[in-house]
C-alpha cells in the first residue's frame, strides 16, 4: 500500500518537472514552441485512450500509475535535452 502511495507521489511531483520544462518550451515562442504543444495534446489524447482501455482490461492502479510515470520521465529526458 504505502509503494503505492509512493509512485502516485513520485507521479506528482516528476508531472510538475515536465510542466515546468514545457512552459520554458512554450514561452520561446517559434516552430519547436508549436510542435510541443501539438505533441502534449497528442500524448494527453493517447495517454487517455490507453488508460480507458486499460481500466476496461481489469488493469491495476499501481500499472496504470507505472505507465504514466515511465512516459513523464521520457518526456523529461526529451525535454531536458534542449
């Protein structure tokens, strides 16, 4: 219980680094500014349909939750290479 907790915390607070890091993005303004918001909404449709599908499935809290975190730390290595 208390792991579970735990990611869904560490979900939390590594959402507010992507968050941070696509507002730095947006507010340069130009082509890659724009491609980063199509690209977010994208993701949050995508992110949305996978985690109906997998709640329908019988999926676990605690693997939804891992799948969010592993996609929040891929966008923030994407982002932080910039």
């Amino acid at each position: 219980m208390l792991q579970s907790w735990w990611n869904l915390a560490l979900l939390a607070t590594e959402s507010q680094h992507v968050v941070c890091l696509r507002l730095i993005k947006l507010g340069s303004g130009g082509f890659e500014a724009q491609e980063e918001a199509c690209l977010m909404v994208s993701e949050k449709v995508e992110a949305g349909i996978q985690t109906g599908l997998a709640v329908m499935m019988g999926g676990s809290p605690d693997r939804i939750v891992s799948t969010y975190r592993s996609r929040v730390q891929a966008n923030v290595a994407r982002l932080s290479k910039a």
